[in-house]
C-alpha cells in the first residue's frame, strides 16, 4: 500500500505498516459527507486487503476532528430511502473498522460529534489533545443520535451514554477518559508523542496474536457468558498453535526475548 491523498482523505504508511487515514476537510469539520464515506471505505478497504498492516490511526486536519454527518447534505435530499442509505452506509463504514485484523486508535483533536464521536468510540483506542470535546449533539436539532448510541453505550456506562444522548452537551477529554470514551489524554503538544507510545507497544506483538484476540473482543461481547467462555477458549487453543504463541512461551522458558517473524 502506498502513500495517497484525495479530496477528503490522505493514507500514510510508516516502514513498520503502520498506516495513517487523515480526514483532510477541515473547512466542513471533516464531516462525513458521502465523499467522506465513500474516501473512508475505499482506504478501509485497501487496508483489509494488506495482510503486512500492523495498526492504523485515524487522524484529521484543521480545527476539528469531525462533526458528525453534514447536514447541508442531509438537508438537500429530504427522502426516507436516501436517508436510510445514508445511515446504513456509515453503520457499514463503522462496523469495517471494528471488523479490521488489526488495533485502530483515534487521534482525537478539537471536537467530535454526533457520528463523529461514533466515529472515536467505533475506534478499538483513542487518544485525545487535552482540548478535545466530545458530544451526540443530534438531539440539539431534533435528531436523536441512535446510531452512534449503539457504540456510545458500549464504551460507557448506560446512565453516562443516555445523558449524553439527550442533553446533547459537550464533556471534557478528561471527562471521556474518566467515562470509557478514550484511553488517554495528552497536552496538544504531546498528542503525537502519546499516539506513538500506544503504536509502538502495538507493533511490538505479533499479528496473528492481535488479529485472533480482537476478533475475540468483540465476539465475545456480544453472548452469553457461558458461550463467550468456549469461543475463548477455542480461540487460545488455536493461537497457542501459531508459531508467535509457540515461539514467546519458549523465550518465557528460556528467559530471552521471542524471535517473531512479524
């Protein structure tokens, strides 16, 4: 996979395949436009493809992270049909990063909203400047925010995600940490610094490990316990037969650090 821009997202990718999707709208808030999704599922879809991936980050430009859908759009086309292929699209567009092998973190600068704090919570890690904000502000305008409730209320606790929905008020960075939102918060000058950390501990285990576990993740959330029990257990069985498994248990043993392939 290369380096590429386009109208509405950039794609880098580091010599680790670490792969960077920036949202480079910054005049619309890096709103998710149907260019938007569509420049999102195109990238998305490249990097479910590429097997030698290890971890991806979405970042954006300008003052925003993202607003959430643009409502310009919205507006011009006032149908049922268009409306219910909008919102099936962005859940898609959502469900793939949940769906990709490998750890996807939000860089979380200025505000999230609306479909984009879906955006930051549909992220399996997030990072957040120390002035990020965060709201479904939907319900400001008279629309509910019942797509991103589905990822809100499963980052944080009901009566925390349910305040969320129908005051539509911002909370803090600090605040999104303390309620499951993002994982950590860093001065805007160490943003970068802070993602980095995260990849680089990422990149340092092995693929097959992290692609069975976060599959696992989010499989197991999803049943019963008595289910989720033997999905996990079936899965460690097979991880364990993969040759990173074998290979770090065996530098366990022998007190050396593992010799992974990838």
């Amino acid at each position: 996979m290369n380096d590429t821009a386009s109208p509405f997202v950039r794609t880098a990718r580091d010599a680790r395949g670490v792969v960077t999707l920036t949202l480079t709208r910054p005049a619309s808030c890096n709103a998710l436009s149907e260019g938007m999704l569509g420049a999102l599922e195109e990238a998305l879809g490249d990097i479910a493809a590429d097997e030698t991936v290890r971890a991806v980050v979405i970042a954006a430009e300008g003052k925003a992270f993202c607003a959430g859908h643009d409502l310009k759009e919205m507006r011009a086309e006032p149908s049922l049909g268009y409306y219910q292929q909008l919102f099936e699209r962005c859940g898609a567009m959502m469900l793939s990063i949940q769906r990709l092998p490998v750890p996807v973190i939000a860089r979380v600068h200025g505000i999230a909203t609306a479909a984009g704090c879906q955006l930051v919570a549909v992220c399996d890690l997030a990072v957040a400047s120390s002035e990020a904000r965060f709201a479904v502000s939907g319900v400001n305008v008279g629309l509910f925010c019942a797509t991103p409730s589905v990822t809100l209320s499963r980052n944080l606790g009901r009566k925390e995600a349910f305040e969320m929905l129908v005051t539509g008020e911002f909370i803090s960075a600090q605040e999104a940490r303390e309620k499951g939102l993002v994982n950590r918060v860093a001065a805007p000058a160490e943003l970068d610094a802070t993602v980095e950390a995260l990849v680089a501990s990422i990149v340092a285990k092995p693929r097959t490990a992290l692609a069975l576990g976060k599959a696992l993740f989010y499989r197991q959330l999803e049943t019963g316990i008595e289910a989720a029990l033997a999905d996990a257990s079936q899965t460690m069985a097979c991880n364990m037969m993969d040759e990173s498994a074998l290979e770090g248990v065996q530098a366990f043993i022998e007190k050396r650090l593992p010799d992974w392939k990838r």
